[in-house]
C-alpha cells in the first residue's frame, strides 16, 4: 500500500471512531508501511485533528462510565493500557461528577446486596457486595461505605412489612 492510500485509510480510520496514536500506529503497521511512514502518517493524522489524545481519554471515561459504571481505577487502567499521558487521563478523569460517581456506586451496591439477599451471613454478603464493586474498579474506601449503607438499607427494610415489596426506594 502506498502512502497516500494509507493516509485516506487512516483518515476513514479515525473518523469511524475516536483513536489513539498507538492504535494508529499499530493499524499503518498491518498496512506493512516502513517506520518512517508510520511515524509521519500518525504526525499527519495529529496536524489534521483527526488524532486527539485528550479527546480520546474524554471520550473513552464517558462511554465507560455511563455504559459499564466503571469506577475510577478500572477507568485509569484501560486508559494506561492505551499508553496515553498522565496529562490525558487527568483530563478524561475530570468527566467524572463526585456526586453521579457516588450515586451510581450506591446503586451497583444496593442492587448487588438484593442478589446477595439470600446468602446466611452478614460477613459474607458484605464480603460479595465488597468484591463485585472492586471488580467495577471502584475505590475500596468509597466501596466499603457504599456497601454498608446498601446492606443497612436493605436489612432496614426487610424488617417491615410495607418496605419488603422489593421496591427500588434506595
């Protein structure tokens, strides 16, 4: 391929969806471009904005917070396995509303601690409720608080009658 054609192909590339240098790079090498041309390809695609590193972080934080609920460190993992800049996750990780973030981790909590419902003791419902939010990335600090006041609310309303519907109050 020559390297007007790999310049079209990465445009069409990066225009389907935003993407990282090094996702760039490892595409111009498939298209078996020397190194030189791999290296000026991806300089291209920054001079012509088609590449935006802190569009991608930003980007990325969105799309997996609202889709998935990923909590911050499994947010701050994939965006490090894209090899982007400190700079660039600290500006994806500013997408992040504190209160959304808590109110989402209580949600993944409380919903976790209904499934859990059945399990016989405490200890190890916490201990469910526990690992399924750090699987979520979430920080254990944040985790733990959020985890107990689901499993207080639930077993607060699993002692009366009118609360025990399964109603989704919380």
């Amino acid at each position: 391929m020559t390297y007007k054609q790999a310049l079209v192909k990465a445009a069409a590339y990066c225009a389907y969806q935003e993407r990282t240098q090094q996702q760039v790079r490892t595409k111009a090498a498939e298209w078996e471009l020397e190194p030189n041309e791999v290296e000026e390809l991806v300089a291209e695609m920054v001079t012509q904005k088609f590449v935006n590193e802190e569009r991608y972080a930003r980007s990325y934080v969105r799309g997996k917070y609202a889709a998935r609920r990923w909590g911050r460190r499994l947010l701050v993992q994939g965006l490090r396995e894209q090899k982007l800049s400190d700079y660039c996750i600290r500006a994806g990780m500013s997408e992040i509303d504190p209160d959304v973030y808590w109110e989402n981790l209580l949600g993944l909590a409380a919903k976790k601690a209904r499934s859990v419902a059945g399990e016989s003791h405490p200890m190890k419902r916490k201990a469910k409720v526990l690992a399924y939010l750090a699987s979520k990335g979430y920080e254990s600090d944040l985790a733990r608080d959020a985890a107990e006041q689901a499993l207080a609310y639930l077993g607060k309303a699993g002692d009366t009658d009118e609360e025990a519907d399964g109603g989704d109050d919380f």
